[in-house]
C-alpha cells in the first residue's frame, strides 16, 4: 500500500518527532498462478489458512527469493513454491546440519573438531567471498539476489560435503572425517547468519 506507506505513515512519524524513512521497498501484486487472488476463483490464500499447512519460512524464503528493486508483481507459483522449498530449503540447505549434526553426535561425542586446512580452508574462504556480494544485494534491495548468492554459498558446502564424504570416512580416517564435519558446519553458520538478516 504505497500510498499508506509513502505518505500517512512518514506524516505520523513527522508528527510524532520520530525520524521518517528513507527509503521505500516498493513491490507490486502478489499473485498466485499467474492470477490475481480471488475468493471466488479460489486463488484467495489467507494467512491463517496457510498456517495451518506451512511454515511462514517457507514463504518467507520463497517470496524474498521473487523481490527485486523493481515495481513487479510477484507470482505464488504452488508447484514452483513447493519444489524449491523441497529442493533448496530442505535438499541443500537443511541437509547441511542434517547430515553434519548427526554424525559428529554418533561418532565424536557431539564435539567439533578443528579446520581441515586443506580444501576445508578453501572452501569457508570461498563461502566467505559471498558475504560482501550479499551485503550489497541486500544493501540495494535485490532481495533475490542474495538469496541467490546465499544458495551459491551453500552449493559450495554442499560440494564439498561429497568430495570429503565423512560419513564413508569416519571409521578408516576418523580425524580427516571430523574435520570435513566441523569445517562444513563452521560454513553453515555463515550461511545461516547471512540468511537470517
């Protein structure tokens, strides 16, 4: 509601001695399939009704994933929403502490180790070389961006992840193992820092 937000709102704050924005994020229509939300063609989604299905993360996600600085209407594709929640939220980024967590509780007594130095140090500076590219999406308000930019950084865990393989590892190699573990799971902290902004 651009007008509200444009104009009564930094009105209120004027009066009331607060300081007004400085800028605006501005977006148009949300859409779902293509079509403008209708209670009669059934594309109407209240906000409890999707509470009682899902997770407001998900939409969170998927919606910031849309945004750009542009006035463009923003498309609720259900079958899109549902394979990039499945997909990136839960096959790329969960899977991280998923896979991570589990093995260092079963085989090093839930302890983190030390860094692999070798590829395990190039990897977190390789993930550490997005946090500028995200700043600075967020920074212009290209929302979607950083959430590309986010799941980039995340692929990199994830490579590395299945070169190292610790969960083939842990018995033959167990300090090689334990170090991939507590290195990817030091990147996931980056990458769940950067995405809770």
């Amino acid at each position: 509601i651009t007008y509200f937000h444009a104009i009564f709102w930094p009105a209120l704050l004027m009066a009331s001695g607060y300081r007004t924005p400085t800028r605006l994020l501005v977006h148009g229509f949300l859409t779902v399939n293509g079509q403008k939300m209708s209670k009669s063609r059934g594309t109407f989604i209240t906000a409890a009704n999707y509470l009682k299905h899902f997770d407001p993360q998900y939409l969170r996600f998927y919606l910031a994933s849309k945004l750009d600085s542009s006035i463009v209407d923003i498309d609720l594709q259900v079958d899109d929403f549902v394979n990039r929640i499945n997909s990136d939220l839960v096959g790329k980024l969960a899977n991280i502490p998923s896979r991570t967590t589990s093995l260092l509780t079963r085989h090093f007594g839930g302890q983190l180790g030390s860094i692999d130095e070798a590829e395990g140090r190039a990897m977190l500076e390789q993930v550490l070389s997005y946090v500028p590219r995200i700043e600075s999406a967020y920074e212009a308000r290209e929302i979607g961006m950083a959430v590309r930019h986010l799941m980039e950084a995340v692929g990199e865990i994830n490579t590395y992840l299945q070169r190292s393989a610790p969960w083939q590892t842990f018995s033959s190699a167990p300090d090689s193992a334990h170090k991939a573990l507590t290195t990817a799971l030091n990147a996931f902290r980056i990458v769940a820092t950067l995405s809770s902004a």
